[in-house]
C-alpha cells in the first residue's frame, strides 16, 4: 500500500537544513502585471475569515486545546461497515491528535484567521505517517463538501496514488475548492504540492508570521514562517518547531482572510494576491 507522511524538523541550536526555504531572492513587480494596486488593505483589511470554511487534513487536533479560542471540528476517516477498506467513511474523532502535528498547524490557522470555520479529518498516526487510501478518501470528501479552502501539511513520494491524487486536486480547482500544500522538507519529489492546482509552500526563516514572499523558481510557490515556530500542542502546552508544514497553514490563513473579503476567488485569484502582497517584491 502506498503510504504517505508529514516531517516536522525540532530546530537545530546551531543550523537548519531545509528543502525549498527561501534564499533571500526578490521579485521584480513586473512580471506581475495588475489591473490596479492590490495591497493588504485591499487583499483582506481587518478580516478574520469569518466564515471562511477550511479543511485540515493531518493528524488530528486535541479539540479542547485553550489555544483555540472557538470550537474545531474534530474527525477522522474509518473503515466501511464490515471493516471494508476501501468504502472508507468519515467519522467523529474518538481518537484525537497523537502526533502534536494536527495541532500545531490548526492553531496556526486559527492565529492568523480567528474567524474561520476549522474542521480538521485525521488521516496520519503518531508517527505521522499513514495510508494512500485513507488520504485519498479524506481528501475526496473535503472537495465533495465544498471547503473553501483544504490545508495539507503532508505529502507522498510513492507514485501508485500519483494519478488519483492529481485528479482529485484537479477537480478541486474547477470546483472553486483552494488546496494549500507543504512542499517536503527534503530536496525530494513528492505530490501533491507539485501539481500547479495547489498552492504550494516552503519556508523562510524570518520571525514574522504575517511575512509572505513569493518564489520566483518554483515548484514551491510561496514561503512563510516555518523556521522555530511556537505552536500549540495536544494536553494544552506549546513546543518550537520547524518544517515546512508550518508554513503552509500561515498561508492558508492568510487565503481565509481573502475570501471573507472576496469570496469568489480561486485558486488561481489567491495565488496572484499573494504574490501582489508578497514582502519580497520590489
């Protein structure tokens, strides 16, 4: 069975090494040509994505967690009746967060848009690995309940679920559903941030959380904070961590505060907001 994982990397006391981080590089602004201004004020102003319902496929969150200010949606993907692996059905967590992983990145989203409705589906163990299938079906039940946004802080190298994967995250696009995808902490190939239907994202190692910058060589599109990150962990208590699975919720929530703002945009209208209000353009 093809397998999938999410990698989060505790931060080293001397150095770091991180695939697809942010070298410092500028974009000249006119390789993004624009009908008018767009600027912060415009993108989002004082939103908080009210409203905004996101998607978080991991771990898992420990619901209760204080960090979180309002509730979040806490459930998991099943087996179907009969133990059937492949009817997979999504359930209540019972469970929760054994990994922390979930956590983390749900109070990240929850910081920068306390106003979004947060639903979080387990599909990764304690070890932050899990099954191809379980992945699929997790993520094939987000886009048939028309999440407006879907953050993935995982990814998978094995290629037996590279076609469905694609398909789904295709069909996500035309349906008007964004997906938000960590690009892996290693310099490897792995899906789905890839694929140009997602917005994908790395790191930079500056302690602004509301710092974006665009890459000017992708396949990873954008960077944000994802380098000694505090986030919250399960039993109510906050660790530092460091991966690209931490930046990607920061721009997930930045997504959400554009959709309370302009809630037709997608995919390809967030991506050119983003890169308009990047930090790094000159």
């Amino acid at each position: 069975m093809a397998s999938f994982q999410a990698v989060a990397e505790r931060p080293s006391p001397r150095t770091f090494r991180l695939a697809h981080a942010s070298r410092g590089a500028v974009v000249e602004s006119a390789r993004l040509p624009l009908p008018c201004a767009v600027t912060r004020e415009w993108a989002w102003g004082e939103a908080t994505g009210a409203g905004v319902r996101v998607c978080l496929i991991d771990s898992g969150v420990d619901a209760a967690h204080p960090g979180f200010g309002r509730p979040v949606s806490a459930l998991a993907v099943a087996a179907g009746p009969d133990g059937d692996d492949v009817q997979h059905r999504i359930v209540p967590d019972e469970a929760g967060d054994q990994a922390g992983h979930g956590t983390a990145c749900a109070g990240i989203i929850r910081d920068l848009a306390p106003g979004c409705e947060l639903t979080s589906v387990r599909v990764l163990g304690g070890a932050l690995q899990g099954r191809g299938e379980v992945l699929l079906a997790a993520l094939e039940w987000a886009i048939e309940q028309r999440f407006a946004l879907i953050s993935m802080s995982l990814s998978t190298r094995r290629t037996a679920h590279k076609e469905a994967l694609h398909d789904l995250v295709d069909r996500a696009y035309f349906a008007g559903v964004t997906i938000v995808a960590s690009a892996h902490n290693r310099p490897v190939r792995s899906y789905p941030w890839h694929f140009p239907s997602v917005i994908s994202v790395g790191s930079h190692s500056l302690p602004d959380p509301e710092r974006i910058e665009c890459n000017p060589e992708p396949p990873a599109e954008f960077f944000a904070r994802g380098v000694t990150v505090e986030v919250l962990q399960p039993g109510g208590g906050t660790a530092l961590l460091t991966g690209n699975s931490f930046a990607t919720p920061h721009i997930t929530g930045f997504c959400a505060r554009v959709l309370e703002r302009h809630p037709g945009f997608g995919t390809g209208q967030l991506k050119h907001v983003l890169a308009a209000i990047a930090n790094n353009r000159i």
